[in-house]
C-alpha cells in the first residue's frame, strides 16, 4: 500500500468524475440570492454540508476514487480531518486523524464522535501533519493530504460544477483559501466563470507561491488560522493555479470579523472566521463581476450570539 497522496494534476473531467463519484454521499448544498448594501449577490451554503463544511466532498472522491483500503490516516486543523472520518464512518473504512493542540472544541467534539482515532500533536497544523506522515509511513498506511492531494482537489471542485448548474447568471466565484485545494478544485470546476481566491493577510500562501514561482513557507497568523493555516500553499493546487489562474484578494482580520458579524445580521448564518473571508472581500470592494457567488464553506464555529 502507498502511503503518499497523488501529486499529477487533476483536470475537469477529473472533477465532473468526482461529482457522479460522491453524489450518493455528499449533500448538494443551495444557493441563495440576495441583495447587501444595495448590491446582488448569491451565497453558495456549503455549511449546510454534512460536517459542516465542503471537506467532506474531497475527503469522499479521494477514499471512492484511489487505491481500496480499510484504514487511512490524516493531519488536519479540523474541518479536514472531520471530513475523512466521517467519509471513513460511511465507507466503512478506520480513520486515524492527528490535530493540533490548539484546535477548536466545535471541530474536536464532533471528530471524537465520529469514532476516528484522534491524536492531538503541536500547536500548528504543519506538526500535526509531519507525525501523522511518519506514523503512516512506519505502518505502511495510506496518508491523505488535506489539500495537496489530485483527487481531494477534483472533489472539492465539485462546489464548483454545482454552482455553474444552480447559478448560471453568476460570473464570478469567491472562495477562500487556505492550501489551495478548494480554489484549484473549483477553478476547474467553474466552467469558465471567474474565480477569485480570498486570503487572511496573515496567511497568504497563496499570494506567496504565485509572487515566489513555487511554494513557498508563510506565516501563519490569523484569526482564521484554525482552517487556513495552511504554511505553504500545495503542489498540487500550485500546478493547477499555474496552468488556470485565479484573481487573488487579501482581507484583514478586522475585515474578516466584520464580515462574519454581517453573515449574522444579515442571514443568521453563523460561520467560522474562514467562512467569511470571501465576504470579506466583497464587503471591501475587491470582488470583480456583476453577480459574485461567495462560498459559504464551513460553520464549525464556537462563537454564538446572545440576541
């Protein structure tokens, strides 16, 4: 059994592949259109995906679609590896999953319950990551990269696919981005729309990777560094941004925290900070497009209003 993540990478049909792969298991999450400030604008609601966010749709293509196992291990800051277990749960398969330390109690209660092995390791997800490599290379297990992996990229493209179908006036997508996995996947899935990758100031692997030639190790410091704290942007989704570039925005952690205020005034939608760094972008002006679809793309998030 391999333990490393495939690394060519994916295409369309790779993605169009992993929407027919998932769709018994992955919900189709809806579209709302609505109008903020005067202006229209059409939310992708990825948080209502089971897990609470589009992890699940990579998580899923990767166990469907690679080499047949009965066990899997995985790094993850939460969303990640919540994906995986839950994907195992269905598919039968045993999940080892290591975090860090700092992970939040709204990602840790419900990995614990979805019967994986969870191992806290390190205060970054880049700790975790290393030791669950080497576990998986000292046990010959297969180890799923949480981003920087060809069929994780094609399945979270499917968000993509989904949006062209159900939003077709929509020319523009806005996702966030982290290690790249969800921007690449739904790049290639856009069928042509224009995608923009949002990122905190603070962890822009993304920016650095594109301005370097290559990836690069960044910061990580943001308030919505619990799912994108990613330290490098992924070889993967590096070789695809490359061949298929997107529009790159960066967004405050002031700016963040407004918008996710405004996701709750607004819609009663409460997300996680990296939820809302594509609102964020749009709030602040730095979405192109006539009719932008942002995607809301998780809400395993602790805070909660008292109103």
């Amino acid at each position: 059994m391999s333990t490393t993540t495939a690394h060519a990478a994916p295409t369309a049909t790779d993605v169009r592949a992993a929407a027919e792969r998932i769709a018994p298991y992955a919900r189709r999450t809806p579209v709302m259109h609505a109008e903020v400030d005067g202006r229209p604008l059409t939310l992708k609601l990825e948080h209502l995906q089971r897990t609470g966010a589009f992890k699940l749709r990579g998580a899923l293509n990767a166990l469907l679609g690679g080499e047949a196992a009965d066990r899997v291990i995985t790094a993850s800051g939460g969303n990640h590896g919540l994906g995986v277990a839950t994907a195992a749960r269905l598919l039968g398969v045993r999940a080892t999953v290591y975090v860090p330390e700092s992970i939040p109690e709204a990602k840790a209660a419900p990995l614990a319950a979805t019967g994986a092995e969870v191992v806290r390791v390190g205060e970054h997800y880049a700790v975790a990551a290393e030791a669950a490599r080497a576990r998986a290379e000292a046990e010959g297990v297969r180890y799923l990269h949480a981003f920087d992996d060809a069929l994780v990229v094609a399945g979270q493209g499917t968000i993509g696919l989904e949006i062209a179908a159900d939003a077709p006036e929509c020319d523009t997508i806005v996702v966030a981005v982290g290690g790249g996995g969800l921007v690449a996947g739904v790049r290639l899935g856009a069928e042509g729309r224009e995608v923009v990758g949002a990122e905190p100031e603070g962890c822009a692997s993304m920016h650095a990777a594109m301005a370097a030639g290559h990836p690069v190790q960044t910061p990580v410091d943001s308030v919505a560094s619990s799912a994108l704290g990613a330290a490098t942007l992924g070889r993967v989704p590096f070789e695809v941004l490359s061949a298929h570039p997107v529009t790159r925005a960066l967004v405050s952690d002031a700016e963040i925290l407004r918008a996710q205020d405004r996701l709750w005034e607004e819609f009663r939608i409460a997300t996680e900070p990296a939820a809302a760094v594509p609102f964020a972008a749009w709030l602040a002006g730095r979405v192109p497009g006539e009719r932008p679809c942002l995607v809301v793309c998780g809400a395993n998030a602790e805070w909660r209003r008292a109103d």
